[in-house]
C-alpha cells in the first residue's frame, strides 16, 4: 500500500474536501511531505494509523561516496556526518559507501543500494549531498525512491566542498573514454589530449587548495 498520497487522494480515504485539508494544512494540523520533485505528500501512515497495524521494517541507508584513493579523509568524513545524524534521529541504519567516479554506475555499494530500493528494503535514504549519489542520473534514482515510497534526505542541498574536483575527475574521465574511442587508447594525439586536460585540471586543483586559498 502506497503510503504517500496527493491531496485527493487523502481527502478520497479520509472521506474529506479537499479544501478541509488545505485549510488543516494552514492551520498546521496537517504536514506535508515534500518530496524530491517539490510535490506534496501526505502520509496515510499519520492520517489513518489503523491501516498500518506493523511497524515499517524497512531500513535505513546512509550513501557516501568520493571519486579517487586521494580522497579516502573526505569519506570518513561524509560517513562520520551520516552516521552522527542518524543516531541522532534514533533511527537504526546501515552505511554503504563507494570509491569510484560519479559517473561510474557499476560501483558495488550503489548496486547494493539499488537492488535493495527495488526489493523494498529501504525506507529512507540519507545523503550528504545530491551528486554523491551520481553526476548524472540521481533525478531517476529519487523517481525510483518515491515509487517505492522512500524518503529520501538530503543533509546539504548546497555545493559540496568536494563538487570541482570530483567533477573535474569525472570531465577527465569522458574525456579519456571518448578521444579514446576516437582515435584508439595508444594514439599519440589521444594521449596529448588526455595529457592536455590533466595538467589543467591539476593547475585548478592546486588552485584551489587550502594553502592557496588562504
């Protein structure tokens, strides 16, 4: 049973006017829940608790993910933020973490994360920051979540400190696999493209360190 409706929906199972819900809405005594498409939700679980006599079982799961081995202290990082939020909420919760490029689809603890979304066995998802999910593809992954009737939250919806080097990374990566495609892996004017790019990503990275940046 999907537990989040749309307005007229509730009102249809609380046998309402839609109108008597906005006006609870305004008067607080009915929340919303928003969802990652910015539509509100209400949760039949807090409308009519009867229908749900059992606990949700269903767990919750922390991602955290860096793109490169260079990166391992901004992982402990992200999963020390997850793991303190969490416990904070009561909430019992299990960490899965990557090490691989955003673009990368393939990554064991995103399968993991995924075959478990789809089997029902999550019931909330908590990122640090949307893109360490994916670079490009985490809008379907939250699609997939609200179908399921995942709740999916989102600590900082800002950049993160790690976004221009990651996606550095992640432009490199293209990149590589496209000259390569191009003009064969061992081609001279692949390699100088590759070359190329590097040293401008590695001019930006040292850039932007903390020794400079101060």
């Amino acid at each position: 049973m999907n537990r989040l409706l749309a307005i007229g929906e509730a009102a249809k199972v609380l046998g309402l006017s839609i109108t008597t819900l906005r006006r609870w809405e305004k008067e607080g005594k009915l929340i919303p829940e928003p969802t990652t498409s910015k539509h509100r939700r209400y949760d039949l679980a807090k409308l009519k608790p009867e229908l749900f006599h059992q606990e949700d079982t269903r767990k919750t799961v922390a991602y955290a993910r860096v793109s490169s081995h260079d990166q391992k202290a901004d992982l402990e990082r992200q999963k020390q933020v997850l793991e303190l939020y969490c416990a904070k909420q009561g909430w019992t919760f299990e960490v899965v973490s990557d090490l691989g490029s955003g673009m990368n689809y393939q990554k064991k603890g995103l399968k993991r994360l995924l075959n478990a979304i789809i089997d029902d066995k999550v019931g909330r998802l908590v990122l640090t920051h949307k893109d360490r999910l994916l670079r490009f593809g985490a809008e379907l992954v939250f699609a997939i979540c609200e179908i399921k009737s995942v709740q999916v939250i989102i600590l900082n919806r800002g950049e993160d400190a790690a976004f221009e080097e990651d996606l550095a990374k992640d432009v490199l990566e293209i990149i590589t696999v496209f000259s390569a495609g191009l003009y064969g892996s061992r081609s001279r004017k692949n390699q100088k493209i590759i070359e190329g790019v590097k040293k401008v990503i590695d001019e930006a990275e040292h850039d932007h360190s903390p020794q400079n940046r101060a």
